[in-house]
C-alpha cells in the first residue's frame, strides 16, 4: 500500500475536490503577449496555467477533448525546479519513468513501456536522448493511444514538447542561473527580438553542467534554439527553427538487488561501471519550418517540415548479477552507436462549418516520414574471462567502492588484473523507413450538450533492414488503420462526461527499427485498444478537475512453441483510474494534485500468468501547492509517492513503495527578479524510482536543494 504520507495527502485532495467552488474567484484572463498560435495562457494569481492543448491541431477546448491529458507550463517547470522530463512525469498521473539504461528519457505510459512516443510541436521525436527543457512552452503528455494523430507507437500514451516561439511586436531578456548541492549548475537565455511590425526573432540557448550524488557521474548538457517568426499579410504565419544539442553524461545503471529481491541498500553508494568508460554523447542538428493560414474565419491549415540529424554513442558496463554471501557482482556491457536521420512532413486542413444546424470541425491530414537508421553494438571482451575459455563479455568484482575498474583495467575479485575493451562485434545494420499516413476526423455538436468525435487513420508503414555483419536484407511492410470514436455530453458548459474507443499498433521493429529478423519480419504488428470513460469539470477559469476509469486491450501474435508454422495469439489487458485536480484554488493558492490506480497482469500462450507487470503501481499519487503569502514571499510544498512494484517480468525483484516530499521558497526581488530555493526529498528518505532489470536499480538522490535566480527585462 501507499506509505502513510501518500494516504493522508490523498484524503486532503478528495477534501479539496469540494472547497474550490466555494473558493474566491481566479484573476481574469490574458494571454501573456502569446503570439498567434501559441498554447493559451490563463495567468491566475501568479501562476501560468494553460487552457489549450497544442498538440492535437484543432481549437478544441480541452473539456471538450475525450481522452486524459496533463499539462504543464514553463512557469510550473521553474518554480517546481524541474530539471528533466522523469521530473514532470513524477507530478503526473497514469504515468511512471523506467531507468532508460541511464542515457534516454524513458516513459511508463499506462503501464506501457516507451523511448519514441515523443513529439516537439506534434513532430516525432523519437531518438534516444535526454530531453532538455530550456527551449519549452509546456509539456504535454496525452494518455490512452493517440494513433490518429500520432502513428504507430502511442500505444500507452505520448509526450509533446510545444517549444517557445517568437512573440511579434515585442522585445525581452529572460534568464535563468541555478546552482544545485550536488554541483550542478544551469544558465539559460531567451532573447526576443523585435525585428519588425509582423515579425521576431526569438533565441532560447542552456547551459548544463550536470552532477549529483553517485560516485564518477558528471556531464553537460548544451542547447541553442533559434527561432523566427513573421506574420504575413494577415492572414499567414512562417515559424523557422534550428536546434543544435550536443549532451554528454555518465552512465550509471544502478544497483543489484539482494538476496530477498529487494534492493541491496548497503549497496547505495557504489557506482557499478567503469569510472572513464560508462559514457554517452549525443549531437543533433535540427530544422523546423511550419507555414500556417488562414483562409476563412472557417477554414485553415497548415504545412510543416522537420528535419534531423542525429549522432550518438553510448558504452557502458552494469550489474548482471550479484551473490551477497561473497559480496562478488558480475559486470557485462557493451558499445553502442546510432546514426540517424529523419525528414517528416506533414500537412492539417481544419475547417469549421455547418450542415443542416449540426455543427462540424473537420480535420483532414497526412504525414510522410522518410528515416534512415544505422546502428552497430560491440560487446566487451575481458582478457582474463577469454584465457578462462569463459564467455568473454563477463566479468567478477568484489562489490566495494569505488569498484575496481577504471579506463578499461580492473582488479577481479579474485585479485587478478584484467583488461577490457569493446571489440566483440554483436550486430551492424542500417534501416531504412518509409511512412505514408492520411487521416481525417470530424468533431460533430449535435447540440448544445451533445458532441460525437469520429475519426481513422491509415498508415503504411514500409521498412528494410541491411544485415552489415552477417550479409542479408529483410523488409516488411504494414498497412494499419487507426479508428476513433468519442462521445461527450456537457449538462452545462463548464462540465462534460465523456466515453471514448481508439486503437493503435507498434511494427514488430519496435521503437528503433533495429530488428525484423525472424520470425519478427512474419508477424504483423502488436495492437492496442483503449476504452475510456471520463468526467471533465472547469469549476472555474483556470481550475479544472477531471477523471477517467480506462482499459488498456494489447493483442500480440507470437509463433507458436509447438508449431513454428502456427501462431498463438496473447491478449493482455492492463485497467486503471485517474483523477487530477489543477489550478487556482484561491488568489493566493495554486494547487495541482493527481492520483492514479493501475493494475495489469501478464499474459503468455495459456493465458494469465499470475505476474504483474512490471514497474507498474497500483496507486500513485502527487500533490503541488504554491502558496502566496505576500506581494513578495511565495511558498511551494509537494509530494509524490507510489506503492511497490516488480522491476522484471519475473517479478523477482521488487521496486519498494516511496514517499517524497519536496519544497521551495520564491521571493521576489523586483517587478522582474525572482530569487527561489527548492529543497527536493526533504526527509532525506532512501527510495528506487525505477529500474531497468533485476539488478539495474536507480538510487534516488538524497536531501538535496538548488537556488535559481529568473528575471525578465
């Protein structure tokens, strides 16, 4: 169960649930000096809290949106003192991080595991990478499958990043300096630029210096975005962006479990990988264009065009397997490489009319996606293991800090000298993607109080893989289509109840497009339904509640053991609820609070198998405050939690329940500075977040604070 902290924290949201329309009301709308096309801002009190989703292309208000969805702005990123995209995953519900092998943003969607369901602007974004959060507007992340917008993937969920862009008729410095405990620190810049009566230059740059608590880690993080904007005519917008990133950390997997199937806690402080060679580096150049007009008060579109390319390297060794009679950890690896490069396009026509009194908001579109992938691994070979006539990619360490093993040569722990390096080739193969899509969705009013979203989507999905080690050349190719449906009833304006059916599918080459090799390339792809039922309530401007019950259907074809001729077809069925309460509470009080309850067993060939999946709680929860105590002084005060869960299918190994809590203090120097302290883990508690295997458990950082100057000129 949820520690004692979580409940309480949970009886006082169900008691808030009822006090806010009792509340004062919320200070009135403005739109910040928001240019055309940018999300809608409400600014109540002191806190940005946005009212429109950006990533799903048409102006629907998102009670009027029949899915679960959070946001979160710019504004509750500085002040929450959010560092990563895991941070804002934390503070949301239905959504969870997995480790991502200590080098990629790994998101947990409804208990659907994912690296590539990510979107900047509604384009994917689905390389390997740390995601910085310098250049953002909000966050948004949908839950349920979102292939009619999306494409294949988006099975649990997907996250969009909606990027800063430049304001017309406007010229400002905005800054940021943070400095944390642990050493790190962060300089961000965002310059708007004037440059004439319908245009602007807008430039968001960071600086990351990255340290915390685990022995060796160390990186930075770099990021330049600029951006320009010009308003043509009236009636058209050109947006224009390069991003070049350049990121490079430590890699750190974690710590084994122990003989109990917990994590081996007097194992906190050791960091199992080398000390010089546990790294990864990753550059990317990226264009964006995005044309969008306006036709009629009635009709519009719009064209974009991205594209990336994208060079990154990891190498890494990490706990396989750990004997605490002996104290003595096995140690694998491997090197890794991807070159990608990427050109989406794609293309929105929205028209609003009106046939017969019934009202429409048709979306027609398509998207074309041409990739080409190269990706090669090597695993490690440790002399000693290949004198031993062992397997070569294995090795023996005594479990005790620092490990013994630096710059490719270590001590084992039976007190020889080894040496290791990555020369072992494991796979070369180059892919090659091609992706055709063409969607159409009408949202119909039938009524003041009755609304029905119809939708479907096709994409043809065609993929060729190079085999370069061993010679060889597989392909496949799949055509899916994606249908949704939705129904929303609104007794009142301000409250809607809502049921909606979608489906999705994930290619058999996964998330990556590293692999079809048999029998992969002979079965079609894993599909996803998502049934939903919701209740939506904007209590007021700029606080809403919403709640959705949900079920999670995956159907998997699998060769059958018994006949590779034949195939066993698994469904499995994941199920949950989600509640979220957002918004000014009161001039003085800004609250955003989440719960959710998960539950989902895994399937084989004979059907339930008694195992929950894994890194998958049964009841999350998290709650934000952020408290005006005067014109200056401001306080925050939040806490996140969850119940245990398993981190491997086996689920021999147990993640165990958390609590945190977290705090900040922000105080105004001037009209245009702010000085703030955010305190994260305040109690100093010892918790795993996530993990990557049995033995690759992350250590959360202990009691930790970061002072952070912003100001705007």
């Amino acid at each position: 169960m949820i520690p004692t902290q979580a409940r309480s924290a949970l009886l006082l949201t169900c008691a808030l649930i009822a006090f806010p329309a009792h509340a004062e009301s919320a200070a009135a709308d403005d739109t910040d000096g928001a240019a055309p096309g940018e999300p809608h801002i409400v600014v109540t009190g002191e806190v940005l809290y946005s009212s429109e989703l950006n990533a799903l292309k048409t102006p629907t208000p998102i009670i009027d949106i029949p899915q679960s969805l959070s946001i979160t702005t710019a504004d509750q990123i500085v002040l929450q003192g959010f560092d990563s995209v895991a941070d804002i995953v934390a503070y949301t519900p239905g959504v969870t991080t997995s480790q991502g092998e200590g080098h990629r943003d790994s998101v947990v969607f409804r208990g659907v595991r994912s690296t590539a369901d990510f979107f900047v602007d509604g384009v994917r974004d689905d390389v390997e990478y740390y995601r910085g959060l310098y250049n953002v507007a909000q966050v948004e992340i949908l839950r349920g499958p979102n292939a009619l917008q999306f494409g294949r993937g988006g099975t649990g969920g997907i996250l969009n990043r909606v990027t800063k862009k430049g304001v017309v008729g406007e010229s400002f410095t905005g800054f940021l300096v943070s400095a944390g405990s642990f050493g790190a620190y962060s300089l961000w810049a965002d310059v708007n630029l004037a440059t004439s009566d319908a245009s602007a230059l807008r430039i968001n740059a960071a600086y990351e210096h990255l340290d915390n608590h685990r022995d060796f880690f160390g990186g930075e993080q770099i990021g330049i975005n600029p951006t320009f904007r010009a308003e043509l005519g009236g009636a058209t917008t050109l947006d224009l962006s390069y991003e070049y990133v350049d990121n490079d950390r430590y890699i750190d997997r974690g710590i084994p479990s122990g003989a109990d199937g917990r994590p081996a806690r007097f194992l906190q402080r050791i960091t199992f990988g080398d000390a010089e060679l546990n790294t990864t580096t990753f550059r990317a150049h990226v264009l964006r264009g995005t044309v969008q007009h306006t036709f009629s008060d009635s009709f519009k579109g719009n064209l974009t065009a991205s594209w990336g390319d994208y060079d990154k390297l990891y190498q890494n060794f990490y706990p396989t397997a750990y004997d605490p009679a002996t104290n003595i950890v096995a140690l694998d690896g491997y090197r890794d490489t991807t070159q990608r490069r990427n050109l989406v396009l794609s293309g929105n026509l929205i028209g609003e009319f009106a046939t017969g009194g019934i009202e429409h908001t048709l979306i027609l579109g398509g998207e074309y996606i041409d990739t080409s992938n190269d990706n090669d691994r090597f695993n490690p070979v440790f002399d000693t293991a290949l004198a031993d006539g062992r397997r070569t990619d294995v090795e023996f360490f005594a479990a005790v800090r620092p490990l013994a093993l630096s710059g490719g040569v270590g001590t084992l722990a039976d007190g020889r000298t080894t040496t290791v390096a990555f020369t072992a080739l494991n796979d070369d193969t180059a892919a090659d993607l091609t992706v055709a899509s063409a969607y159409v969705q009408d949202e119909v009013k039938l009524a003041e109080w009755l609304r029905v979203v119809l939708g479907a989507r096709f994409d043809s999905f065609d993929i060729t893989v190079r085999d370069l080690k061993n010679g060889g050349t597989r392909s496949r190719k799949d055509e899916k289509v994606s249908p949704r449906a939705g129904l929303i009833v609104k007794p009142q304006p301000n409250l809607s109840l809502y049921a909606s059916y979608s489906e999705s599918f994930l290619p058999r080459s996964g998330d990556q497009y590293a692999d079809i090799n048999p029998p992969n390339d002979a079965l079609d792809p894993n599909t996803f339904s998502n049934l939903e039922a919701g209740v939506k309530w904007d209590i007021r401007p700029g606080l809403a509640f919403t709640a959705a019950a949900f079920r999670i259907e995956e159907t998997s074809p699998q060769v059958s053991d018994a006949n590779p001729d034949t195939l066993d077809v698994i469904d499995s069925r994941i199920e949950g609820f989600e509640a979220q309460l957002q918004g000014q509470v009161a001039p003085w009080w800004f609250l955003s609070a989440g719960y959710s309850f998960l539950d989902g067993e895994q399937q084989g060939r004979t059907g339930p198998t008694g195992l929950r999946v894994r890194e998958l709680p049964k009841n999350m929860f998290s709650i934000w405050n952020s408290f005006k105590a005067t014109e200056k002084l401001g306080f925050g005060l939040g806490l996140t939690a969850q119940d245990d869960s398993f981190a491997d299918n086996a689920n021999t190994a147990v993640l165990p329940a958390y609590a945190r809590l977290d705090m900040a203090v922000f105080y105004n120097l001037t009209d245009r500075l702010r000085l703030q302290v955010n305190v994260e883990n305040l109690t100093d508690a010892l918790y795993f977040p996530n993990a990557h295997s049995a033995n690759e458990l992350t250590v959360a950082p202990p009691l930790n604070a970061k002072v952070t100057l912003t100001g705007r000129f």
